[in-house]
C-alpha cells in the first residue's frame, strides 16, 4: 500500500508533499511537473521528497489515491440517509458525477493531457477500482442483507467500473439523468434477486 513507508516519515510531510503534487499539477500540468517543482513547492529538499516518493510515478498514483480516498468518503456520507437501495445507490452516483464534473485537476487534465491520467485509471487502475467496490459493497450490503456476497461484490465491482468509466468519458446526459437511470437499472436488478 502507498501509505506504508519508511520509518520516520510522518504523515503530515506526506500530505503536505501530496498538497504540493496536486498545486503544481494545477499549475504546470502532470506532465510538465517535476519532483523539484514539488520539493519547491513544498518547501522541502528533494532528498526528502525522494524519502517518500520513489518517483513522480509513485507521486502521481499516491494522488490518485488520495483523491479516490476523499470521493468514497463522499458517497459514504451522501448514502448514508437513505434506509432504502434505489435513493442510496442515485445519491452514491450523483455524488460521484459531481466530483468528477468539478474536480479541478481531473478536467484540466483529461483535457489537456489525458495520456499521463489514464494508465492510473485502466492498465494500473486496480487500487482504484478496488477502494471504488468495497465502498459499493458497503452501501448495498447494508441494504440488501438476504443477498448473496458474491452477487453484491459482482454488483459493486460493476458500479466501480462504469464511474470510472464516467470519469474519462463523461457522460452526454446531464449528470442527474445518469445517476437516476443508473440507480434505476442497478437497484432494479438487484431488488429483484434479493426476493
């Protein structure tokens, strides 16, 4: 896991260096950005920068993570109200068409340079995929308790897959028109396996 480094380095650098990654990345493009432009920005040598990123690669992937981190928190929170399967699963999916449609460094780059973003999201996207469908587990297993843990892991591992779809391509419909179909299809399915 990215979070598991050396002894001594602590969790606020890390962060602070993410900070820094993701402000240069704004500014100069994936790309363009170098580890010196990081170190400066973070206002540490490059040496402890090396510290806990082994390369820029290692430092773009840990901002991915990162955040793919802050978005599953986001659908955690906006599912949470609803008891039933069909408004948890709209609110999880409209929550992450919104991240996707607003995030600042998302769109600037799969507009300018989606070459740098895409291997992070498809050939080496996993980590994502997989935080993305144990979040999913999560939200339908709470709300299908009589259903089977494979066809919930199946059903969640789907979900992950077309909202990564939706953040290289987005959709052509109006991100509320998506979520409501979408949840309508998924929660649909299910109801009907859950009986």
């Amino acid at each position: 896991m990215l979070h598991d480094q050396a002894p001594g380095v602590d969790e606020q650098t890390r962060s602070r260096i993410l900070d820094a990654g993701f402000s240069c990345a704004g500014r100069f493009g994936v790309g363009r950005t170098t580890m010196s432009d990081v170190a400066r920005e973070a206002g540490l040598s490059r040496q402890t920068l090396y510290r806990y990123f082994a390369s820029k690669h290692d430092l773009i992937a840990a901002l991915v993570m990162r955040e793919d981190e802050r978005l599953i928190e986001k659908v955690r929170v906006a599912a949470e109200p609803y008891e039933d399967l069909r408004p948890a699963l709209e609110a999880a999916f409209l929550t992450c068409l919104q991240f996707f449609r607003n995030h600042p460094l998302l769109t600037r780059v799969m507009a300018s340079e989606p070459h740098e973003l895409l291997p992070f999201l498809t050939v080496e996207g996993n980590p994502v995929i997989d935080l993305g469908t144990r979040t999913m587990e999560e939200v339908l297993a709470q709300r299908l308790p009589n259903t089977s843990r494979f066809l919930i892991h199946r059903a969640a591992e789907t979900c992950a897959r077309v909202l990564t779809s939706y953040a290289i391509t987005p959709p052509v419909d109006s991100i509320e028109e998506v979520a409501a179909s979408t949840a309508d299809l998924f929660s649909h399915g299910l109801s009907k396996e859950a009986r």
